[in-house]
C-alpha cells in the first residue's frame, strides 16, 4: 500500500500572533500563546520521524493554489482582503481568526497542498494520504475567515480536483470536534458532494452543526450533522459511524472520501470536551479504509484541521498514519490506558439518542 505525507515547513510559519488562548492580550489579559500555534503540527511531524513512519511514505509535494483556484470557492473580495493584510502587516480574517505577513502564501500553500494529495490519490499514485497542513480550513467560509481557517483548503481541492479530474461523487468524513461549517456551506446546494460532520453539539460555531440543516435544492438530503453530547468517547463515536456515516456512504457510493482530520476530540484538548483516544481514531480511519475500498478502490485522503494538545496529538496522527499506511512502528500511545479507562468510554443511553434523532435526519440512510 502506497501511502503519501503532504508536509512543508512553512505551514509552521503562519503567525497566530501573542493571546491567551484565542484572546488578543490587553491590560486585563495576559499575553499568552494562541491555541493554534505550530507546536501540534511540528510535535505530529517530530514523533512521525522519530518512529521512522515517515520513510515509507510518499512524500507528496506542495504547489500552492493561486487566486483563481481559491476563487472557485472565495468570493474575489475576500481574497484581495486577505492577501493585502498579509503583505502588510497582517490581521485578522474576521472574528478571532488572527495571521501575520506572508500568511496568505501559506494559506495558499496548505489548500495546496491539500490538493496535491487528493490529486495523488485521484490519479493513482498513491492508495491513500495525508496533508499535514497548516492554517486549517473546515471553518473558513466563502467571504470570511473563522475559527483559525482562512481558507477552505477541502472545499478548493475538491473544486479544483473535480475540474481536472471529472469525478461525480465525493463524501466528506469531518471527525474535528467542532463542526466543519465551512464545508457545510461549500457545497449545500451540491448534490455531487456528501458532507457529513461529527461534533459536540454546540459548541463551535454554536449557531451551527444542527441535525435539521439538511442541505437546499438539489442538495438537499447531501449534509448529515451527528452533533454528539459533551462527554461522548470511543463507544459514541464507533456507534455513530456504524448507524450513520458507513450506511451513508455504503448508500451514497462515492469516488472519493476525503477527512477534514482534526484531533481535538480527544480527552487533552482543551477546546472540547470530548473523551477519544488514539485507538478511536484508529478505529475510525479502519472503517473509513474498508467502507472506500468496497466503494470506490480504496480512495481516501485526509487533510488536518484542529487539536490544540500539543502532547497528545501527535499520538492520535501517528495511529491514523499506521493504520493508513499498514506499518505499525515500535511508538506506543503512553496515554491511552489512561483515557481507554475513563468513565462513560461505553456508548451512553443519551448519546444513543442523539445518534437515533441524527439518523432520523439522515434520508439517504433511508430511501
């Protein structure tokens, strides 16, 4: 199995600036560094080099789109914002979502690179891959930055990848604990793009990520939220992709799967709350690889989004780059008999209804 690694040392160059937290600092707020910072990122790619992992991987290069490919997805005025902060001194893309000069070049080298896996997947270099990319993207929407994102670098590489590569059917898998909004909104109206998003309910954008939003016109029926309840673990999640994801996909059939692969679902993060560890993602990227080699030879790629423990990402990304590429290293997870034992790991009574009213809305599971 050929397995490709997407990685460029500018992702790590992208300034989020000096908060605490995501707060700018001020007299009442001390400076501190922000939850998106390089360390997640540099720590995954460290550990995956330590392990040897990384040698027998595909190294896939990063092109950065240009201004037309974004255009597929921005709106122009937005892009010319960004691109002329960034050769200033920066700014903020719209709410909480700071970048320093030179970020628009490495936004447009992470969508990409991005693009550059799934075009290596498409084409049949590779069996699969991974983006390890840097700023994320599952939030940003078409005339705004959000959450850390400043571009939506799944929402171009699908558009630019569907141009050249003349694919009918692609599913996104979004398993960051926040729910991928921007994704959400790229393809809506899309009936050629199934997006589906795991997420604690509610929590960010907390005006998103409902069961009821469904899609519009022709694409209504396309978009799946499974919000879940704070506290969901390994149980609810395994749960949700055997009553909701792997029969959407198995009913949707599509030529690709591609994962907007953030972390912060885990039992460190500190923006969720959420209880996985780095079997559950494990397990989740072996469901994934059996429902795409059944349904569309094997193609699926990942790119990264969020996960702000800077320890324990790394761990969760290595299993997920095992499990991708078939080679388990000599790495252990030191934290997982801790977070396996946490309380409430098993599916919940509650958690099963959400999953339950989540199908409900899920017509394509049904018809």
């Amino acid at each position: 199995m050929a397995t490709g690694w997407n990685f460029h040392e500018l992702y790590l160059w992208h300034s989020t600036g000096v908060s605490s937290m995501f707060f700018p600092a001020g007299l009442t707020i001390e400076p501190g560094e922000h939850a998106e910072n390089a360390a997640t990122k540099r720590r995954f790619k460290n550990l995956m080099e330590v392990s040897g992992l990384t040698e027998d991987l595909v190294s896939i290069k990063s092109v950065p789109v240009d201004e037309d490919d974004l255009a597929l997805f921005h709106t122009r005025d937005y892009i010319a914002k960004i691109k002329a902060m960034s050769a200033a001194q920066g700014g903020d893309a719209s709410y909480l979502t700071p970048f320093g000069p030179g970020s628009y070049e490495i936004a447009c080298l992470a969508a990409g690179g991005t693009f550059a896996v799934m075009d290596a997947v498409l084409s049949g270099e590779i069996d699969n891959g991974y983006a390890l990319v840097r700023p994320p993207g599952h939030h940003a929407e078409s005339d705004q930055g959000l959450g850390f994102c400043l571009f939506g670098n799944i929402p171009v590489a699908i558009l630019k990848n569907r141009k050249k590569h003349g694919f009918e059917r692609v599913a996104t898998v979004d398993w960051d604990v926040h729910h991928g909004n921007g994704t959400q909104a790229a393809f809506y109206g899309d009936p050629g793009v199934l997006t589906i998003s795991l997420h604690q309910e509610q929590l960010y954008p907390p005006d998103s990520g409902f069961r009821e939003e469904r899609g519009t016109g022709a694409g209504e029926g396309y978009n799946i939220n499974i919000p879940l309840p704070p506290g969901s673990g390994h149980g609810a999640y395994i749960a949700a992709f055997q009553q909701i994801v792997l029969p959407a996909l198995k009913a949707y059939r599509p030529d690709l799967i591609v994962v907007p692969s953030g972390f912060d679902g885990s039992s460190a993060d500190p923006l969720g709350r959420m209880l996985l560890h780095s079997d559950t993602y494990r397990e989740m990227t072996r469901l994934l690889m059996e429902a795409a080699d059944e349904l569309c030879g094997g193609r699926l790629m990942m790119s990264h989004e969020g996960g702000y423990s800077s320890a324990y990402v790394p761990y969760c990304g290595l299993a997920v780059m095992e499990q991708l590429s078939g080679i388990k290293t000599k790495i252990d997870d030191p934290f997982l008999y801790l977070f396996k034992d946490y309380h409430a790991q098993a599916l919940q009574p509650h958690q099963q209804a959400a999953i339950a009213a989540a199908a409900e809305f899920a017509s394509i599971i049904r018809d």
